[in-house]
C-alpha cells in the first residue's frame, strides 16, 4: 500500500509541476503579445502621423504655385521623383520629394522605428503597379521596420490632382 500512496504523490507532483509550468508560460506569453500590440499601435501611430504630413503638401513640384499648365505632362517625370536639388527634409513641398525617402524616429519609450517611402503614378484602374509615364494619381507605400515588430508593417495612400 505504501508504494501505491508514494506513486500517487509523485504522478499528483508531476501533474501539478506541469500545470505550474503552463500557467507561467501563458501569463509570460500574454505579457509578450501585449508588448508587441503596444509596439504595434505606436508604429500605426507613426505611421498615420507621416502620412498626414505627406499630405499636406502639393500634389507635385508643377502645381506647388498654382494650377500647372498641362496636365499631366508638366508634372515630374517618374524617373525624377524625389526632392530636388534645393530642397531638404523637413523642407519638402511636394508628395514626390518623399520618394525613396527613409528615417528613423525614437519614441519617448526609446523604440526606433525606421520609415522608408516610395512613390509613383497610378492610374484609377491599376492603383497596384506604378507607371512609366506622369498621370494625375499618385501612390505613395510607406514602410516602419524596427526590431520592436514581429513584421515589417506598410501602410499606402493614393493622392490625386484634379484640375478645379
């Protein structure tokens, strides 16, 4: 009988060792995946805030002074997208100097989050793939890469310029 009840005490260790052993890998596992939403949400955060400053400004470098004459051949050709020569961050003016933008910004919890840009023309029918020649839509993909996220996270908005 004696062996029995010593059995029983050790199976009965086991099982409540390994349920131990469960319940501390859940609540650690819990901790990870609300640190890795929060660093997620920050990213979104990031990213919302990048782009609403892309956002406000002009379509392109021909319609930053007023309606550009001839639309859209005046606009900046696809293979000059990008700041011109004068112009440096934070002094864009137009959505194209972003292209091949990219930066690297530390939130007040020490996290850096890098942010990389591409830009090009899209048509209403194929917002997908960009084009090889100027059209009055652009598309803009913006990616935050940082070591705090499982994935690389990329965000696009499409800008348009019609004429008023």
């Amino acid at each position: 009988m004696a062996r029995t009840e010593i059995l029983l005490t050790i199976v009965g260790i086991v099982i409540l060792g390994t349920l131990a052993i469960t319940f501390r890998d859940i609540l650690l596992d819990d901790d990870n995946n609300e640190a890795d939403a929060e660093y997620q949400i920050m990213a979104y955060g990031l990213l919302d805030k990048f782009i609403g400053e892309v956002a406000s400004k002009s379509f392109d470098e021909a319609s930053v002074n007023g309606r550009p004459s001839d639309i859209p051949d005046s606009f900046t050709s696809p293979s000059n997208l990008g700041p011109e020569a004068d112009e440096i961050y934070p002094n864009f003016d137009d959505v194209d100097d972003y292209h091949d933008f990219s930066f690297t910004d530390t939130t007040s919890g020490g996290m850096d989050y890098t942010i990389k840009v591409d830009i090009g023309y899209v048509t209403f029918d194929d917002t997908e793939f960009f084009l090889g020649t100027q059209s009055n839509m652009k598309r803009m993909n913006v990616y935050i890469i940082s070591k705090s996220l499982p994935n690389e996270i990329r965000m696009s908005r499409i800008f348009s310029y019609y004429r008023k």
